[in-house]
C-alpha cells in the first residue's frame, strides 16, 4: 500500500541505526492493512465517571491510541495536545474523522484527576482488563501506539501526530484526498504583527513576565498554528489553538520566569501556514 511506504519512509528518515530500520520495516509489515479488533462491551465516559453511548459509524476516518500503563501518565496523555489536534481536524475534515481513545491506567483516581485537570470531556474507554491490547498485541513503543483507521477499522497509516507534524501532514491527507491541495494545511495566507520584539525592562527576577503580541490573519485562508518551540525552558507559550479566520487577530502570550537574576533575550519560533514561516518573536530584559 502505498501510503503505507510513505508512511515507513517518513520513520526511516528518523531512524539512526540499522536495527531500527530493520524493525520499522517488520512493524509497518505487520500492521498494513490489518483490521483492528475491538472489545464487544467497551464502555467509554466522560471524565472518567459518566457512562456515555459512543458511535462513530458516521465517519469515515477514526485516529485510534492506545496508552499502556507504563511510565508518567500525564506525560503519555498530552491531553491537551490532543484536544488542540482534534479541534484542527474537525475544523479541516468537516468532522469527518473519530477519535478514539483506550487507556490501560496503573491507577484509576490519577487519570480521573488529569481527565478533569485537562477539562478533557471527550469520551475514552478506560480499560482496566486491556482488553484491546490483548486482542491486538499493540507495539510496545508509544509513537506507534496511534493508528488512522478506515470506515472498516483498517490501519491505513501508523504513527503518534503529535510527535511528529509529518505524521499529521500524512494523515490529513490520506484523509482530505483530493482536497487536501486545496485546504488550508496547505494554501497559505498572510499575517501582520504588532511587533516582533518585547524589551521587558529591569524586572524583580521572582516575578513572572508576560509580553503579548498579536498575529492578525491578512490572507483569505484559516491560519493555522502548526507548532511553537522556544529557546529555553524558561519560557512558555498562551493562546487559543483553534484556526484563526481571515480578518481576525490571535493574541499570542509569551510568558517568562526566570532561574535566576540573568540579562534575556530569548526567541519563541511559531510554526504556521504563512510564507515567512517559521517565524521569530523575541522578549529581553533584565531581570534583576
């Protein structure tokens, strides 16, 4: 299947040592094509206490994960990550692609804890038996525990889309098809912004700092934030993850706090559907 060698092609140019090509290429053998198995009584609930009737016959897509019970839950989860994906695929796929979610907790309350935390209130089947690893045999790394599925719960394609934006790339488009040239993923538009640099000044060092730009959308195509990386752990990110429409602004936060009494110039790179992309926005000061 094709998609799928495009699929295994994307992995290898990530993969560093032969052995790991080796076993990407059994893996991506061993799932194409193969039909995933379900449990017959598999209950989802909203925030992990209210019992919810779930059916996703209606489309045609469905992103399947899988979390084991292995290592830092809240780290695995990324739930809010999720939610800001699955907003930007309802958003391009006219809802057309589910989402489904099994977890395999070591404990119960702390994943009821993140669920509400998170304000994650979308249903999840939280299977306490693993039932649907022991009928599917899921891989044992985390990255290729997500699957997008056909109508006829088929893997079409293999890979976490939050780790990797080729891997949502791909899945956008083996969902969209033909109008995938013409989406917004890929037709680009044009931005303004207020500033490209903040000066913070001398600051108290114990304080946070916040500075505010904002990007207003010029072009006649959604804007869409594909990614942020900052240049040091100090520093983080607020804004609203959903497309932005033509003529309107996103207010983009950048929030700072420092170790330690130190000169700053630190750099957020945006990610998104515009020509200069990626592109550079600064904060400095002194913080004192």
């Amino acid at each position: 299947m094709k998609t799928f060698y495009y699929s295994l092609l994307i992995f290898l140019l990530c993969a560093c040592k032969e052995t790991e090509k080796e076993k990407l290429a059994r893996l991506v053998n061993k799932w194409e094509s193969r039909e995933l198995i379900f449990p017959e009584n598999s209950i989802f609930t909203i925030l992990g206490r209210d019992t919810i009737a779930f059916d996703t016959d209606d489309c045609d897509y469905r992103i399947f994960t899988y979390i084991d019970s292995i290592g830092c839950t809240s780290c695995k989860l990324q739930l809010l990550k999720w939610k800001e994906l699955m907003t930007e695929f309802d958003s391009l796929t006219h809802n057309n692609t589910a989402f489904l979610f099994y977890f395999h907790p070591k404990n119960k309350k702390e994943i009821a804890y993140i669920l509400k935390r998170d304000k994650f209130e979308y249903p999840v089947c939280i299977d306490d038996a693993d039932s649907i690893n022991k009928l599917n045999q899921f891989p044992g790394e985390m990255m290729f525990q997500t699957f997008l599925l056909n109508k006829e719960n088929q893997v079409i394609a293999i890979g976490n889309p939050l780790h990797n934006l080729k891997v949502k790339e791909l899945y956008l488009k083996l969902v969209l098809g033909k109008a995938y040239t013409n989406n917004a993923i890929l037709s680009q538009t044009k931005i303004s912004i207020d500033k490209e640099m903040i000066d913070l000044g001398d600051f108290d060092w114990q304080k946070k700092q916040q500075a505010t730009f904002t990007l207003r959308n010029e072009g006649n195509q959604l804007l869409i934030i594909n990614g942020v990386t900052t240049s040091c752990g100090c520093v983080s990110t607020d804004y609203n993850h959903e497309p932005v429409q033509p003529g309107k602004s996103l207010t983009f936060q950048v929030l700072y706090k420092a170790d330690h009494a130190e000169h700053l110039d630190k750099t957020v790179t945006v990610y998104c559907n515009v020509p200069s992309s990626p592109i550079k926005l600064r904060i400095k000061g002194n913080a004192r």
